[in-house]
C-alpha cells in the first residue's frame, strides 16, 4: 500500500519519511498500524492533538451534534455551535484570567490567522515593518514566512521576504531588548519604527527556547512605551502546552493579539483564532475571510476542549507531568554525555545535541522509531530532541516512552 504514496504523493511531503508506516488508529497516547502495532506518541500531531487522540469526551459532543443533522459549514454566519464556544472560551478562559478580547474565526490553519494579525496591526498603526526573532516559526503563507528564519521554508517562498526585522531571541549572547531600543531611539539605525513584534514565549520549532519572565515583561514594557502592538503566536505552545492555557500568562503579560490555532479545536480538527483588544478590531466586513472560517466541528470540539481542559484542571497535569520529565531526562538520559543539555517547560522538551554532533538528534529519532516511539527533531540544523507528547498521557506511558528516549539517546551516541 506505501507504493501509492510514493507514486501519487508530492515529493513535499515529510513526516511520513521520518515514520514510514500506515497508520490507521489511535487512542490517547497511541498510535496503531495497519498491521497492528503500537507506537507511543511524543509528537501529539506537531501539538494539534493536546487532549489525546479520540478523546472520549470531546468525541461524544462532536458524535452527538454529527448524528442530529447539524449544520458543518456555516462560512461566518450566525449558529448555535458558534454561539456556544464563544460563550465558553469567553467565560471558562478569558474572563477568569481578567483577559478582554474579541474573537475573530479565520480560516483553518495558524499560519491564515497570523496573517490577520500582520494585517490588523499595520491597519491599526498605518505602519509596515515588523519586529520578528531569529529562531521564529510563524507560519508558511508568504507574511508569516517572512516572520519565519528556517533557511529551507524561506527558499520555497520563490519571492523576496521583506518588511521584517529580525533581532535574537532570549537566552543568546546579545541583549535583545537594548537592541531594539537602538533600532527605535536611533534616528541612523536605519529601521523604521515597526507595527508589532511578533513573538512565541517559547520557541518550539526553533529548538525549544523560553523566554525568560522578565524579557516578556520588558518586550511588553517596550510595546507600552513606543505605541508597538505586541502579538503572541501561541498556535504550538498555547491550549495547556506549557502548563498555562496560554503560554505568557507565566510572564503576567497581556499582548494587545493572542494566535491560536492546533489545538484549539480540541479534536485535531482545522481551526484558527485571532484574539484581539476590542479597540483593535476595525477590519471591516470580509476585509479578512475564508470559506472554512465557520467549521461547526471544530466550535463543538473547541467548546467541548475548554470543558475538558477545566474539568481536569491540565493545567495543573502538565506542570506535574512536566517534572517527570526533566526529572528523567536529568537523572537519566544527561548523565551519558556531560555535553548534552535540556530545555523546555510544561510538556515540550527538548534534549539539545549541538555541542556534541548535530546529526545525532535525528539519529535518537530513527532509533525511537525502530522501537516504536514518534518523536521529531528542531532547532539549528535539527540538533534538538524534541518531545511532545499528549497532555493527556498516562504516566505510565509516559514513563515507557521516555525509556524509549534513553535507549535511543544511548544508541545515537555509541
């Protein structure tokens, strides 16, 4: 059956070559072949699948509102479904937070709501540039690759990527808030004052990079100071991923527009939001749209995911779980070589390989693989082990999987 892939499929494609196999179920934390056999997922679907795979709960409301001749596609017209999630994300998520924001439904994928974004804030601030940072993945729609630093994405652009400056992130040697205090302050820096920094609190594809505390508070300060929009991409690490719905609440920010997009539809199902302040929100009608902006399925999981999340308060569960993690990997996996280190919070981790050989991160991969565990790699050429598993995974699964990573880290190194 693969031969039909290889014969009919764009040569595009990339996350079947890491993991050649035919998948055909999954539950939770795991993934099961045609043929039967079981994988454990440290992937959850490049983080879209944050509440497991089929989870029950979300699954019944999605088979219930299925099985009664609901409407699925609605554009952006007005439904039940619609009405019910905007209810909910409002009073189970932005209201206890103290957050006010108005929602805008994009079309289904992260990269079409930032898009909204870049377009809202140079509407608002009748500005062009963009403030954006080295080891950024934003998205691969020509506004948010140019946000995007990856070598490889920004080549199949085939256009120039203007109207972004870049500036290092957190955590390098280079104090990147003076920076862009120079480019401001400078009337020879030669940048012009930009519309929004454009940011992720943790950088997932980028090699698992948090930001610390008080550079998000310091990145908001300056927004505050010099009239700059700040916009959070929370697509990968927002809906629990670092163990706060949304990734900056650690930092007590609040940017002026939140993305989210993966997970949100709780289910896997496509799904993209804008949050903006209220006295952001001047599109006019259809400036931005999409025909799959009103995808009733994904309001009824999304609604469905915010229960869900509440009611077992994951939260809570990620920070928990989180500390198995770096508690395992410490004592475990950095102790069979002093060169490697390990970043990350909540459930997204990353064992770095760059000071060792960086071929050896997508080496531990194809050695998880042959014993049945998904991972994927990021970072400076794929140098980092990236783990990512469900928040919803067991402990014991958990702890089976990471095993897993010890046996493959140990194997890549010999």
């Amino acid at each position: 059956m693969l031969d039909i892939f290889e014969k009919k499929e764009s040569q595009v494609r990339s996350y079947c070559r890491k993991y050649p196999v035919e998948f055909k179920k999954a539950k939770n934390a795991e993934l099961f072949s045609v043929d039967g056999e079981r994988y454990i997922d440290f992937l959850a679907v490049a983080g879209s699948m944050n509440y497991g795979h089929n989870n029950p709960e979300i699954k019944a409301a999605i088979m219930e509102y299925l099985a009664d001749d609901n409407i699925i596609n609605a554009l952006d017209m007005y439904t039940e479904a619609k009405a019910e999630f905007l209810t909910t994300i409002n009073s189970e998520i932005l209201e206890p937070r103290g957050l006010d924001y108005k929602v805008m439904c994009c079309g289904p994928t992260g990269t079409n709501a930032v898009e909204a974004a870049l377009k809202l804030a140079r509407k608002n601030t009748k500005r062009t540039e963009i403030i954006a940072f080295s080891g950024a993945f934003h998205g691969m729609s020509l506004g948010s690759l140019a946000m995007t630093t990856d070598r490889t994405s920004r080549e199949g652009a085939g256009v120039p990527l203007e109207h972004v400056t870049f500036v290092p992130y957190d955590g390098t040697n280079l104090d990147s808030i003076a920076y862009i205090r120079w480019i401001l302050d400078d009337d020879h820096s030669g940048i012009e004052k930009p519309a929004a920094i454009v940011l992720e609190t943790l950088q997932a594809e980028g090699g698992i990079n948090p930001a610390s505390v008080e550079w998000l508070q310091e990145i908001r300060k300056l927004c505050d100071e010099y009239g700059i929009l700040m916009i959070v991409d929370d697509i990968q690490v927002g809906n629990g991923r670092t163990g706060y719905f949304f990734s900056f609440e650690r930092a007590g920010v609040v940017p002026d527009m939140v993305i989210l997009s993966k997970s949100i539809s709780g289910f896997g199902m496509p799904m993209a939001l804008l949050l903006m302040k209220p006295e952001l929100d001047i599109f006019r009608p259809a400036e931005h749209n999409g025909t799959f902006r009103g995808n009733q399925l994904s309001f009824i999981g999304g609604t469905a995911g915010i229960k869900y999340f509440n009611k077992y308060k994951l939260d809570e569960e990620v920070r928990r779980k989180g500390e198995i993690i770096k508690k395992f990997v410490e004592e475990e996996i950095l102790p069979l070589d002093e060169r490697l280190s390990l970043r990350g919070m909540g459930l997204i981790w990353g064992i770095d390989f760059s000071a060792i050989d960086s071929s050896l991160a997508l080496e531990a991969v194809h050695h998880g693989f042959d014993r049945h565990l998904i991972m994927e790699v990021a970072g400076r050429k794929d140098s980092v082990l990236k783990l990512m598993p469900p928040l919803t995974v067991e402990d014991d699964i958990l702890l089976e999987g990471l095993q897993i990573v010890k046996e493959s880290v140990k194997e890549a190194l010999n």
